[in-house]
C-alpha cells in the first residue's frame, strides 16, 4: 500500500492533490452524521453563529489533538501532515462552515434590514432554510477559496463579520452583492469579483491551493490515485458515485495527471444542508417546548429573499 509521503513532496502538492478527496470524504462520513445526532440545546439560542460556538455544539464537533490524530491514521496521512505542521493534520476546525455560514447569514439580515427588505432580523427557521439553498452554498465555497487565515480572523471574532474581512481585504465596498433570481424575482446574494480576485491573491502560492473541500474537481498523478484508492478516498473507479465523492475521470490529461471529479456538490454544500437542516429542526423543537416563537418562526423574509422550501 502506497504511503502519502511516496506520492506527494510539498505542502502545496498535498493540499492539491489528495487534501481534497481525503477530507471531502471525512466531512461527509463523520461531520455531517455527527451534525445530524447533535442533541438540541436546552435553551433558546436564536443567533445561528452564536448557535455554531456553543458548548453544545462546538464541544460536540471540534476534535482533540488525540483525534485528530487518530482520524489521520485511519485515512493514511499521518506522518506528514504532522512534519510539515498542517493544524491538527487537517482535523480542526470541524465547525468552521457552520461557524462561517452564521457570520455569513448576520450580514444579510443586516443588509436586507438596512435597506428595509425586510421588517425583522431573518429568524432561526430563515436561517435553516437559508444555508440549505444553491446560492449560499456557491457565495461560502466562493470565499473559501483563499489563503489559510484569511476568513477566520474576522469572521470568528465576536465584533468581527463581512464589514471586518472586508476592511482587513483593504476594499471599500461591501464584499458580498445581492442580485435577482432570474426565475423568481427573489434576492441572492455572491461574492464581489473585487473581493473574489483579492481572496485569491492572497493563496500562498507556495503553500496552499485554497480550501481544498471548495472544488469540484482537482488532478493527481498516477501515484496519488493509487494512494487515494488504497486508503478508500474515492469512488469505485469509473463509476458515477452513488452519493457524493471524489472518482476517477476517463480522461487523462496531456501532462500525465489523472482528473478526479465529484458532483456539483461540494462537501462544503452538503454540510450547510446538513447545518441547515439542524437548525430547522432546533426552530421546531423550541417552538414545541412552548418558547416564544418571535425570533423562531418564519418571517417575511421569503417574500425577497429566495429561500429553500
């Protein structure tokens, strides 16, 4: 059985080339289960960033140095993801999206209730159905798509968020952008090209590719495939994944690399519909508990901005 450090020299060429199989495989066979058995708060907690950095939440998600350390074993990247001193072997910050989709989510209410879109904060429930739609997925892969460290200064710090990042970016304007649904007439909201191309500008290049769950599609060498295949980081070979993952295309690219492909769906998306669907879950319980519903329920929200069903 091939080995990590056989196939790949640098921390770059990790992160290009077997990071995105191994932890979008991780993020969808152990995040997004343990994000669905998650017990619900005891209290009413209706800020979903403020939701995501709960004891109840957070305590639950994040991984000790010990499992880390254990979960990189059992994918085959131990070693060297530890050399070249990758945080955690690549297993921390297992509630970042959720973490981020809540700072996200804040700055448009914010915005929608500036410009009086909206006559109340987006509730719990808006929320829920906010991270489970295509256009929040496509705006968060968007911004993951940077240097390490570039969001989590500013997003994760309590009087951080959007207007931070964007200050911190050095851009006037406001990162994010709404702009209409063709088919509906309802607001969505993307990442400014200003800010897309200042994000990206600020990949080492010498270290790092971007987030690497943020991609469709990515190339390996024949060796790196090998790899992969034998530590079971992707698909049955040649077959269209039954679910979502990582497998090989037919073609193989002029330089030698093999391409590998998932869906549409990144695991980014899928954790959002899965964060999503907890807090819509959370929404419903409060609300059968008897807690007030202001705050909880639907709002008019739905009438401007699209939502999922």
């Amino acid at each position: 059985m091939s080995e990590v450090m056989d196939v790949t020299e640098t921390r770059k060429d990790i992160h290009r080339s077997i990071s995105p199989a191994v932890f979008s495989k991780h993020a969808r066979e152990t995040i997004i289960p343990d994000i669905v058995y998650l017990d619900f708060p005891p209290i009413a907690i209706l800020d979903p960033k403020a939701l995501a950095e709960s004891i109840y939440v957070r305590d639950e998600l994040e991984y000790s140095q010990d499992q880390a350390s254990d979960a990189a074993q059992e994918s085959g990247i131990n070693g060297i993801w530890y050399e070249r001193g990758i945080f955690y072997q690549g297993f921390g910050d297992r509630n970042f999206t959720s973490l981020i989709a809540g700072s996200v989510g804040n700055h448009i209410s914010n915005i929608l209730l500036h410009f009086n879109a909206i006559s109340e904060p987006l509730s719990l429930m808006d929320y829920g159905k906010l991270f489970q739609t295509e256009w929040f997925g496509d705006l968060m892969n968007s911004m993951a798509l940077t240097g390490q460290g570039e969001l989590a200064p500013a997003l994760r710090h309590p009087t951080g968020g959007i207007p931070k990042l964007s200050k911190e970016l050095e851009l006037e304007d406001d990162i994010i952008v709404s702009l209409r649904d063709k088919e509906t007439g309802l607001f969505k909201f993307v990442l400014d090209e200003t800010a897309k191309r200042e994000l990206r500008a600020r990949i080492d290049r010498k270290t790092s590719v971007g987030c690497p769950v943020a991609r469709t599609s990515f190339f390996a060498t024949p060796e790196q495939v090998q790899f992969l295949e034998d530590h079971g980081h992707l698909e049955t070979s040649g077959e269209e994944p039954v679910g979502s993952g990582f497998y090989k295309d037919h073609e193989l690219a002029a330089n030698g690399l093999i391409k590998l492909r998932q869906s549409e769906r990144t695991a980014i998306d899928d954790v959002l519909f899965a964060w999503g669907n907890y807090i819509t879950r959370y929404a419903i319980d409060l609300i059968d508990r008897g807690i007030d519903p202001k705050g909880i329920e639907n709002t008019d929200a739905r009438e401007v901005l699209l939502l999922n069903e």
